[in-house]
C-alpha cells in the first residue's frame, strides 16, 4: 500500500507537469494539472502516515524482542522477520497452480524520507504552475509544507544534503509565486530569494546541483520580472533603468554559479551546463533591445554574442563527444543563430536545408525564452 501509494503520487506529479508544460501531446485528456497535483499531495501524504505507522510498529516489536529473556538456543529461531510488518504475499511464476511464498519488505526511514522528498517536489512543482497561470492563492501550499516541515527534517536527518536543496527550490518557487500573484513587490521577493538561497552559498558553495539550482532560481526570477515588467514599476526611463540593472545582475549571478560549476570536475550534464551559459549571455543581451533598451547591454552587445557563441559551441562539442544528441542539436542550432546575429548566415541556412523542422524548433524555442528580440526574429527570417 505505501509503496503504491508513493508510486501513484510520482506518476500524478509527472503527469501534471507534462500537461501544465503543454508536452503531453494534443490527443490527451486536459486534466487540469492543478487537481492532478492535489491528488499526488493526498497520496503522498497518506503513503508518508501509513509509513510512519509501520515504523513505530517495527521499533515497537524490536523492543519487545530486546526485552524477553531468551537461551543461546532459542535465538537460532527467532527470525528477523519478527521485526517487520507481516509479509506480502504473491504468486510464484514457477507453479502451473500457483504457490504462495511470501516477500518480506521493511518500511525504513529511507523510504519515508523518499515520500517526502517527493512530496516537496511536487509543491515546488505546484508553486510554478500558479507563477504561470497568474491566479490562485499560494498561501496553502506553504501551510502543506509547514505541516510536513518537521516530518521532513526528521526522515532525512542523514540526507541533509537532498533535504537542503529540495526546501531551497521550494522557497525560491514559492517566492516566485507570491510576486507571480502580486502578493510582495520586486524588492520583498529579491529579499525572499536571497534568504532561500543563502544556506547553499554558504554551505554548498562548490557543490554542482546547488550551484545549478540557484543559477535556475536567478533565471526565473529574470523571467518573471520581464514577464511583469508592465507591473513592476511606473513607465519612467527612471524606473525602466532601475528594473534593467536589477535584471542584469540576477542573469550576472546565474552566468557566476554556471560558470563555476562548469569548472568543477564532479558536475552532470556539462553540455547543458555550458548551453546555460550562452543563454545568460543571450539574455543579458537581450536587455539592450526594444523596450528595455539598456545602455550597458547595448554597449556590450558583440563581446555577450561573441561569449554566447563560445559557450554553444563548446557545449556542442562536448555533447558530441557524450553522444547526447539533444544537446547536440540544441548547442549546434544555437550556435548557427548567433553566428548569423553576428553576420554569418550561411551556417544557419545550411542547417535549415538539412533539417529545416528542428532548426525552426530551436528558434521557436529561443524565442519563447525571451533569447531573441523582433529584431532578431526579422534578421533571422531566411
């Protein structure tokens, strides 16, 4: 039941973000993601008690065992399944009529600590899709993990590391979410985001996934602040300046954690981490077009182009080299993009010959992460 219980809510999870990201494909069923999501929480919740319940019932059997006098030769009979719940029966594939054997699983804090891990995951998830959508209260999201709070720290007092950074998500998506919703102003939730983000500067200043995950949080911070830029501040060239230099020091900061985790010999996925890099530079660029018009990005633009270049092509390579094509693709497409930003088309275009369906996906793709001004979508209409 626990293990079913836990495996329901990953797949509800999985499949509410599939569909809150448009990626699940047009001959679905809408659920709507934001109930799929209600569902995973109550299932994990009620997997996470029945976990708790069976534990107690374990330490409670094993100190009745510690307490009964027993002889030297009695032990030998005592199994250690009296230690755990009772068995789970199924049917061996051996017998044509079907033998019943019996499985023996203990519940363990590991597992637990799995539930609510996943847990978290799944309001991190939640808080995002309210940031999209715009409306909805994210008040009893963070009243869910309050409840769970203790719980969590408690079943993974010898994971802290995957605790940290599973909460550090959570408040940065949360943080998110309460600007997301009008419910603080620009500068409540840059506070907010530097308070979640602090324990992993502090503590995990070398580790790839934090350095990653806050280089994440800085970008969603960009994006939702371009996204509501027309509710952030007044319309001033005062106000526009103010925002721009904001913008431009979160997408600093982002390019500073990429940068150092790309450095560090431990650090996954390094093709993803340098094609993260072009897109801070190409973003940071951005910030000099129609309407930001930022004087520092307008001045650096050739030298953000020329690093953005750099780093596709770097990611290109060393995802060939891993044969993973995805980001092959992506770093060699974006990479023929800016080459034609800078004045070279005919690397894009010989691409567009070859595969014109996946070069026009990665332009899609580029435009919709806010890479590319009008501008740039005119110089580039070959």
């Amino acid at each position: 039941m626990t293990v079913e219980s836990s495996n329901t809510g990953q797949v509800l999870t999985s499949l509410a973000e599939l569909i809150s990201e448009d990626r699940y494909g047009p001959d679905v069923s809408r659920s709507d993601p934001l109930d799929l999501f209600q569902e995973a929480l109550d299932s994990f919740e009620r997997c996470a008690t029945l976990q708790r319940q069976q534990i107690t019932e374990q330490a409670t059997r094993a100190n009745a065992l510690a307490q009964e006098p027993m002889d030297l030769d009695d032990q030998a009979l005592h199994s250690t399944a009296d230690l755990v719940p009772d068995p789970v029966p199924f049917m061996s594939e051996e017998s044509d009529e079907g033998k019943w054997v019996s499985i023996v699983e203990p519940v363990t804090e590991h597992a637990l600590a799995d539930t609510h891990l996943a847990q978290i995951g799944a309001l991190t998830s939640l808080c995002s899709l309210l940031s999209v959508r715009g409306n909805g209260d994210p008040r009893w999201i963070d009243e869910c993990y309050s409840r769970m709070q203790y719980d969590l720290i408690v079943s993974t007092r010898d994971r802290f590391q995957e605790y940290r950074l599973a909460t550090v998500r959570y408040k940065c998506a949360l943080a998110d979410a309460g600007f997301s919703l009008a419910k603080f102003d620009i500068f409540q939730y840059e506070r907010h985001l530097t308070e979640a983000q602090a324990p992993l500067k502090e503590q995990y200043s070398d580790d790839p996934q934090a350095l990653c995950d806050m280089a994440d949080a800085e970008l969603t911070f960009n994006a939702s602040i371009a996204r509501l830029s027309h509710r952030v501040m007044d319309s001033t060239s005062d106000d526009q300046g103010k925002l721009n230099v904001i913008r431009w020091k979160h997408l600093t900061k982002a390019l500073d954690h990429l940068t150092i985790a790309g450095k560090l010999p431990t650090t996954k996925n390094l093709p993803r981490v340098h094609l993260r890099r072009g897109d801070c530079e190409m973003l940071r660029r951005r910030l000099g077009a129609a309407p930001w018009n930022y004087d520092l990005a307008i001045r650096s633009a050739s030298t953000l182009l020329k690093n953005a270049e750099i780093y596709y092509r770097g990611a290109a390579r060393l995802a060939k080299a891993e044969t993973a094509r995805d980001e092959e693709e992506e770093a060699s497409g974006k990479e023929a993009i800016v080459a034609a930003l800078a004045g070279d088309l005919r690397r894009l275009q010989e691409r567009v010959d070859a595969e014109v369906k996946t070069v026009r996906e990665i332009m899609d793709d580029t435009v919709d992460d806010g890479l590319l001004s009008e501008a740039d979508i005119q110089k580039l209409s070959i």
